[in-house]
C-alpha cells in the first residue's frame, strides 16, 4: 500500500485506526475500497450487537441509532468513491494516454 492509498483509506475510517492492522488488510484482500469496507461493516455489526438504545428512567438514555445511519451513510459513500487503486481509473488513464498523438506533416518540404 503506498502513501496516497494509506492516507485516503485513513481519511475513510478514520485516523485512530491502527496502520498495521490496516496493512494486514490490505496484503489479504489486495483494495483499499475492500478494507475500508471491511473495517466499516465490522464497526456496522458491533452497534448492531448491542442494544441501539437504553433508557434507565429519570438518569440516562443512551440513543447509537444515528451512529449507525452515519456508519451505513460512510459505507455506501465508499462504495461510490473513486479509489486510489481503482482498476476504473488506470482505464481512464490508458484511455488519455491513446488518445494523443504526434502530428506530423503530409508532405516535406524542400
């Protein structure tokens, strides 16, 4: 994974994130687009584990149901995302890349 992957998969999952852990990552699924999305579905199905709200009448109530609107906003966010190593935008460079060429003239002159 090199820098510019590094720091847009960190703007996506956020800086606290640990590094290595992302680099395991990233050497088993190969896409920077994969791990956010993994790390985003992990963090997904640990809200979903517990209670989304508690109440203890008259203290304290505990509401996580935005976090998860937020989480499931960020994963469809990256889904739509263009990605550092998106094979769409090597294509899109091949695509400029052909489309120059060398003007030379017809004939020569004397």
């Amino acid at each position: 994974m090199d820098e510019f992957q590094r720091s847009w998969l960190l703007a996506q999952v956020g800086p606290e994130t640990d590094p290595a852990d992302l680099e395991r990552r990233f050497f088993r699924l190969r896409s920077v687009r994969a791990v956010a999305l993994e790390v985003l579905g992990e963090r997904r199905a640990k809200l979903l584990a517990d209670p989304l709200k508690v109440t203890v009448d008259g203290v304290v109530t505990m509401d996580l149901q935005e976090n998860l609107r937020g989480i499931e906003r960020q994963i469809e966010q990256v889904r739509q995302a263009p990605v550092p190593d998106d094979p769409g935008d090597e294509d899109d460079e091949r695509e400029a890349a052909m489309a120059v060429t060398w003007l030379v003239p017809s004939r020569r002159y004397r």
